[in-house]
C-alpha cells in the first residue's frame, strides 16, 4: 500500500485571488473540509499572490494555489497539479453557480475524471469596501460619491435590498470573485479603474476620476487588500450560507483519508455552517450528485428516470438543469439523491446508475460524500 497523504505534500487549489471565500475556508480550518488535512491552523497572506502558499505541517507540507477561474480550478484536478479544489456550488439566497454547474456538466469531455468528495456550508457576510483615503475624505457624503462597483455575479442577488436602497442606477462591474473586486479597488482607487475581460485581466481602464469605485467583498478580502468598510453585513439575509463542493480525481489513489468521512466517517466530520467550531458527530447520511440528459420528444422520460430514484429509496434533495447545448431547449439535469449510512447497500447509487443508463441519453455519477447537515 501505498503512503498516506497525510504524509505528503497537498495541493489545494480554489477560486482566487487571495482572500477570496474560498481562501477563507481553507485559512479557517482546513480540518473542517472532507479531505484528509487535520489540525490546520493557517496564515496565509505572503507578500505576493502570484506564487503558491505553502505551509508546513508535522508530516507533510499544505500548497494552497489560488486560480483565476472556475475553469483554472477544474483543468488543475483534471491534470492532477492539485489534489483537491474547493468550488462554490450554490448559495441559499441566490442559488446555483451556474458556472460550477457547467463545467460538471463537461460538455465538451475536457473532466471526465472529476468528482465530488465532500461539502462545506459557510455563512457568508457581504461588505461593501473603499480604500482607505477616498473613505477619510468626506466620509458623510461617501455614497453619492461611488460612481461604480465591482463584485462577482453571485454576490449582486445577495445583496439586492441594499443596492436598490442605496446605489440605484449605478454601474455593476462583474469581477471573477469578491476578493479579485476588493484587489482592483485598492489597486485602481479613485483615478482609474479597469473594465474586465472574460478571463478577468485588466485589460483596458475607463475613468472614475469624477467618483470612486467600491467593492462588495468580505471583510477578510478588506483586511487583506488593507480597503475600509464602508458598510458590513449587507447581504439581504442574515443566514446567507453558500455551499461548498471540495473535488478530486476519481484516478488519485484511493485511500480512507481520501474519500474523507464519506464511507468511513470519523469524529473529525461535523454538521456546523461555522468553520470555527469544534467538530461533532460524523455524517449519518451519504449525498451523490449524478447527471443526465433524456429525449425530451419522449412523454414522461423525465418522470421515469427520477422514479429510478424512489424505486432504490434514494431520496432527492435537489434537481436543477442547464442548456445541454446539443440544440436549443435540451437539457441536462443535475440530481442530487441521499441514503443513510447503516440502512441502503453500498452499491445502491450503482444500481440505480445501470438502471438510469436505459432511460436516459447519457449519464454519470458525479460523486457521493458525506452530508455535512445530516
């Protein structure tokens, strides 16, 4: 048998830039996540995000690589440069990531050995940030002055209630996440500020000179980029949760500190939303997320694949689609299902996937792990 990677070096890649909620997670305690890191109690903010961090532990060493896309995340477990990559999947005020989604729907065959191994649930509070100077200058009559503001897309629905209060008509600039919004205004300032390609690059500016930006972004990501908060908790809910899909490749040596608490749960897995909390009991039900697609011309094939699911006692928590992109109003359905530990077969999702495999037109089990809630 081959060494743990407890005893190896780790590679943990997430949605950068630093100080991104994703950063967050891992710099809170990587314990909480569902792969075998323990103990992990983590400063991480190096002199420059450009390179990996890097902390050493007892027995092996965490490298933690923050990528500029969701995409630059997946293509790292599929070419195995990380082991693990922390992906935000959906949020309870807004919903799906639809960009997560996409690329787990693997249209064009570029991930096929990516699954999901583990969950994490975190409270999630918005801010809205400037940077230090343009905050000390007339600091009552700061609003009127914000002429434009940067945040990903996700955060805009959360957050509506207090952008239609306060920043109606002004312009919306999507930013490739909150912390890479948070770095462009203390970047850029009350001079200049950039408008983004789609890889998010600066690559080319328009001119704030007659007002100053701001992002909406974590007060993690202010401390960070050294920005003031103008505004803290400006989310619509105070139970604004976004949850969390930790991946890996299906080919990386399977272990039981690998699959983490999925099979084997230990006391180390617990159902707190809060990542500073001692850990508690162990996951008594395992989710799996499977995908498919059906011959939308047949009548009921939708129904039928899903009672697949009823007839093994799987239950389903969730169901959501996207465009499947073979023609116009396909669809590809992403199905999340749970058992309990104890009570349904090991093999059960395996038996319910031969079965989907005849009603429907392609599909694939995308992982099972286990329920941080239940």
């Amino acid at each position: 048998m081959s060494a743990s990677p407890l005893h190896k070096e780790l590679r943990v890649t997430f949605l950068g830039p630093l100080a991104s909620f994703s950063h967050q997670i891992a710099k809170a305690d990587l314990n909480q996540l569902e792969f075998p890191i323990k103990q992990a109690a983590l400063d991480l903010f190096p002199t420059t995000t450009t390179t990996p961090t890097t902390t050493t532990f007892t027995t092996r060493t965490v490298t933690l690589l923050p990528k500029p896309s969701f995409a630059d995340a997946f293509a790292a477990i599929q070419s195995t440069e990380a082991d693990y990559a922390v992906i935000p999947f959906e949020n309870s005020t807004n919903g799906s990531v639809v960009q997560t989604l996409d690329l787990l729907a693997d249209r064009d065959g570029r991930y096929n050995d990516i699954v999901v191994c583990g969950e994490y649930y975190l409270t999630v509070h918005h801010c809205l940030l400037v940077r230090n100077e343009d905050a000390a200058s007339d600091p009552e009559n700061i609003y009127p002055r914000i002429s434009r503001l940067y945040t990903h897309p996700q955060a805009w629905g959360q957050c509506e209630a207090f952008l239609s209060k306060h920043f109606r008509g002004i312009e919306r600039q999507d930013a490739p996440s909150t912390s890479k919004a948070a770095g462009i205004v203390a970047k850029y300032g009350g001079t200049t500020s950039p408008t983004l390609g789609s890889c998010g690059d600066d690559n080319a500016t328009g001119n704030d000179s007659e007002g100053i930006p701001a992002a909406i972004a974590s007060s993690f990501a202010a401390a960070h980029h050294n920005l003031s908060i103008l505004a803290a908790n400006i989310e619509d809910r105070a139970d604004n949760t976004t949850r969390f899909l930790v991946l890996r490749n299906r080919n990386s040596e399977p272990t039981r500190e690998a699959e983490g608490a999925d099979f084997y749960p230990t006391a180390t897995a617990t159902t707190s939303t809060d990542p500073t909390t001692t850990p508690t009991a162990p996951p008594t039900k395992l989710k799996s997320l499977i995908s498919f697609m059906i011959a939308h011309g047949t009548p009921g094939a939708l129904v039928d694949a899903l009672t697949i699911f009823r007839r093994h006692g799987l239950n389903l928590t969730s169901i959501v689609s996207r465009p499947g992109q073979i023609r116009p109003w396909q669809y590809i359905f992403f199905v999340e299902c749970e058992r309990v530990l104890g009570v349904h077969e090991e093999d059960v999702v395996e038996r319910a996937m031969g079965e989907l495999e005849g009603k429907t037109s392609c599909c694939r089990d995308l992982g099972s792990w286990g329920d941080r809630l239940g």
